[in-house]
C-alpha cells in the first residue's frame, strides 16, 4: 500500500463514520430559509454565501455525528445493530475520529466567520445541543427532543447568514425542521428497543413502547405540516410551494402507512428513502416557486 493510500483511506472511513450522504435531511431546509432571505431581501442569489452556508451546515453536522460516535462508542459495542460501526470495529481509530472532529468543528466556525460577525459569535450556540444530544439518552427519556432543537438551528443559521438579522419566518422553517427530524428519530429509535432496555439506554420507545413511539412520530409529522404550511403563508408562497407541500404532506402518509407498532420491516424505507425524498422534494418545489416569483441569478 503506498503512502498516499493509508490517509485516503482514513478519509473514507471516516466519511463512512460520520454518513456524511445524510447530509440531505437537513441541508435542503437551510437552503430554502437562505434562497427566501435572499428573495425577500434583494430578489437575487448570492453563490458565495450559499456555498458558505453549505459548508457551514456540513462541518457542524460532521462534528456533530463524529462526536457522537465518540461519546456512544461503548454503547454501540454492546448493541447488535451497531455492533460494526467503525469505532467499535476499529476500522477507525478514536484518534481519526477526534482529528476528523476537530477539523470540522475549525471548519465551520472558519464558515461561519466569513459570513458575518453575528455568524461567528452565535455558532459556539449551535454546537452546545450538538454535544449534549449524545449524552441525552444518559439523562432523559426524550433525546429526541434535544436532537430536535439542535436540527432547528439549520434554517435559523441559514437566515441569519444571509441577512444578519433575526427572522421569526426562520424560526417556524427551523421549529419545523427540528420536529420533523425529531419525529423520524422516534421511529429509528424503535428498533433498539430491547437493546436499550437492557443497556439502560433511556429512549421514548425503550420508556413507553414502540407504539407510542410511532403514534409521538405521527404527531410530530402533523405538527411539522402544521408548521410549514406556515412558513409558507408568512412568506407568501406561490402554487409551485403550495404543490410541494401537498406532496410532503403524501410522503408523511406513506411513511406511516409503511411503519406500524406491529411491523417495523420497512423502517430503513422510512427512514432514509421517504424522508430523504421531503427534504430534496420540498428543496426543489421551494426553489422553482421562488424563481417563478422573480429570485435571480
């Protein structure tokens, strides 16, 4: 193996560590709260601070999960499911996982700098619930919750990178973020349920059930609709927003036509298949219905 293999092969793994492909939940909401901001402000798109935006959202993500293997890697040693991930295998070395931490973390606070002060002073905010999460499920039966608050913080972050200014339309966009990720976790958190009893891993399934866990993610995906539905009235969509909500809102039924208390046989479908699809689809409906409305190159 040459010289050159050993640390391409590291960053593979550590990419593979961190599933840096999930960056699709969250990524799309960031940039419909950044097109709009830059809509409402001056009707044109701004590609550097749309690129800054992006590397901000992936660094922290990529801390944040990098962290989270770190900080679970013994409970996943103990959880078949998890049992292979690359900290446990060692197909990762802690080391790797905090220079690969470290190094994100510099990049996004690097991002968030060269947006704009305000960026910078509030992101050591944002990375606070990015650390906590993993210790949540040591000290509350709702880490979801905590998840959730740190989701909502994309959209919010995206605004405020375009204008230096606070937005409650970015707070709905991010509320419903935030509650719709939280929503979907509820469901993945199902099928550790024996695992977590027994580890004393505390969870609203491994607390109250699977089915009360799928019912809570039902009702998050309501309350997320109910939010979006929201923003859109407060920024004043058009019928290419409107449609792409309607087909949102048709994702969130299959997905729950698909997972029941009784049969979590599709949850993977659910979880990275359907709720991928919201986010790129809700992107793309959000996009086009602002470039009809006049947003510029």
């Amino acid at each position: 193996m040459t010289t050159a293999a050993v640390p391409q092969s590291k960053t593979r793994a550590f990419l593979r560590l961190v599933m840096i492909e999930h960056s699709v939940f969250a990524l799309p909401f960031a940039y419909i709260a950044a097109l709009t901001a830059m809509f409402l402000d001056d009707g044109r798109m701004h590609w550097a601070e749309l690129v800054l935006v992006t590397i901000c959202m992936v660094g922290l993500r990529t801390f944040a999960m990098a962290a989270n293997r770190i900080i679970d890697r013994e409970i996943d040693a103990r959880n078949p499911r998890t049992a292979g991930r690359e900290l446990v295998t060692g197909a990762v070395s802690v080391r790797t996982a905090y220079t690969g931490s470290a190094i994100a973390l510099l990049v996004f606070l690097g991002a968030a700098a060269a947006l704009n002060t305000l960026c910078l002073v509030l992101a050591p905010i944002a990375v606070v619930p990015m650390v906590v999460y993993p210790y949540g499920k040591r000290f509350t039966d709702f880490p979801q919750a905590i998840l959730g608050l740190a989701q909502a913080m994309g959209p919010v972050g995206a605004w405020l990178a375009v204008t230096g200014t606070w937005s409650w339309d970015a707070v709905v966009l991010g509320l419903a973020v935030g509650i719709w990720i939280g929503g979907f976790d509820l469901i993945y958190a199902c099928q550790d349920v024996e695992s977590d009893r027994a580890d004393g891993v505390r969870s609203v399934p491994a607390r109250f059930g699977v089915a009360a866990a799928v019912r809570g993610a039902r009702v998050c995906h309501l309350v997320t609709t109910g939010l979006l539905v929201w923003f859109a009235v407060r920024t004043h969509a058009g019928p290419a927003m409107w449609t792409g909500l309607a087909v949102v809102a048709g994702a969130f039924v299959y997905e729950h036509t698909i997972v029941r208390p009784g049969d979590l046989s599709r949850l993977n479908r659910a979880f990275f298949s359907t709720n991928g699809f919201v986010g790129i689809s809700l992107f793309v409906f959000a996009l086009l219905d602002l470039v009809i409305r006049g947003l510029g190159g």
